[in-house]
C-alpha cells in the first residue's frame, strides 16, 4: 500500500516550452503532497506544499509563477514548470502524506521525474 | 534556518561488517527523524523513523536518537553490496502544519564484496 506515482518519469525539451508533472496517490487520498527538486550530487529540495483546494506554499526562492501546482483532488497534485530554461533540468520528485486513517504518518515518494531542459 | 548534517562519503565498509552513518542537526524542536535510502537515479525509499530516545531496530537495521545531542544515527549490521546506496537523514520540521521534510545532503556507503 502507500503507492504515489509520477508521470512522466522522464522527459525532454526545449528551452521555452512548458512541462507539467503529475504526482497521483493510488490507494489513499492526500490533502497534502510536496514537491522537491534534486540537483547532481545534492540532497532533496522542498520547494513547494500543495494543499488541496487552496493556494500551494512555496518556499523562499522558488518563483510560484514559474513553478505552477495545481492539486485539484485528494489523488493529484501537478507541478508545471513554465518556460523552462537548461538551469531547471533536474530531478524533481513529490510526496504524499495519507490522510489520518488511511496509513501511517509518513511521506510516500514518487518515483521522481527527471527533466532535461536542451 | 534548519539544518542537517552528514558526511558526504563514501563510507567504505567490507561485505558482513557493520557500517554506522551520522547525522547532526541544529533545530532542537525537531520531533521526528527518518533516514531514506537513495540508489542512484532513484526516489529515496524509506528504511526508518524514529521519535524518540534511545535506539529502535528493524532487521539489520538500528536507528538511534539523541535529542540532548542533536545527532541521529543508523547502524546496517551485516552489510551486503546491495546496500550500497546514499542514506539521507531527515528530519520533519512540524512548521505550522505542515510536515515538510528537511533534507541531509547524504551519506554515500559502498559496501564492497
């Protein structure tokens, strides 16, 4: 149980064009998923919670117009990078938190989604 | 500013000895510690939490925590080359809510055969 997968895992683009990320929980819901960014060699990133039916909260430096989430049910939290730029490729990679009920009070990762930028 | 500290490695151990990862950290209101385990390319996965003092096991692994010290640790007894990995120690910063997650940047362990 405490599945949450991402798609797409991998993906490549231009410089300027925009890319959306889904982060679903399978088999439980979640009010609240996050989304991180890994850089090489480098630890994991908050950069932005995302609260069901409300306004995500992004950390000090990530731009919220750049890096657009929308989490639109209990499952689905998306991350949209716009425009992006050679210097956004990285690995980025969200989490869930189950509801009180439906599990243990931990983060469940998704399998991340690696973002190349040409 | 919360932070978390490891050494970066690699640790070095030889196949069947016991390899022993630390973590410091700053925030002394920091109530829950996790380390994940990282293969390359990879999510980092789960292997413990630990709330309280003192030591808590699961298998090959011991997590220990010590809140006057501000420092977390995690024992691998009988370490195999498919532990191999970096090891992330977490901690839940409880802010507001929320339970964001602050990352170490991680500990790279080789286990050689």
């Amino acid at each position: 149980g405490a599945v949450v997968s991402q798609h797409p895992s991998r993906v490549i683009c231009k410089s300027g064009t925009s890319v959306k990320i889904e982060c679903r929980s399978l088999d439980f819901q979640a009010t609240t998923m996050f989304w991180y960014r890994q850089f090489p060699k480098q630890s994991l990133m908050l950069m932005a919670t995302s609260n069901e039916g409300s306004k995500a909260t992004y950390e000090q430096g990530v731009e919220k117009d750049k890096f657009l989430i929308n989490h639109a049910s209990l499952t689905l939290s998306t991350l949209t990078v716009t425009s992006a730029h050679p210097e956004d490729s990285s690995f980025y990679i969200c989490s869930a938190v189950p509801v009180p009920g439906q599990g243990t009070d931990t983060q469940y990762f998704g399998p991340g989604t690696r973002l190349t930028v040409l | 500013q919360k932070e978390v500290e490891q050494n970066s490695g690699p640790l070095s151990v030889p196949e069947g000895a016991i390899a022993s990862l630390n973590c410091t950290y700053s925030d002394r209101v920091s109530q829950s510690f996790f380390w994940y385990r990282q293969y390359s390319g990879k999510s980092p996965e789960l292997i413990m939490s630990i709330y309280s003092n003192g030591d808590k096991e699961d298998g090959r692994f011991t997590a220990q925590l010590n809140k006057a010290s501000q420092y977390v640790s995690l024992l691998i007894r009988d370490s195999q080359p498919s532990d191999s990995a970096t090891y992330l120690c977490a901690l839940d910063t409880m802010d507001t809510g929320r339970r964001a997650l602050t990352f170490g940047s991680g500990t790279r362990l080789q286990v050689q055969p």
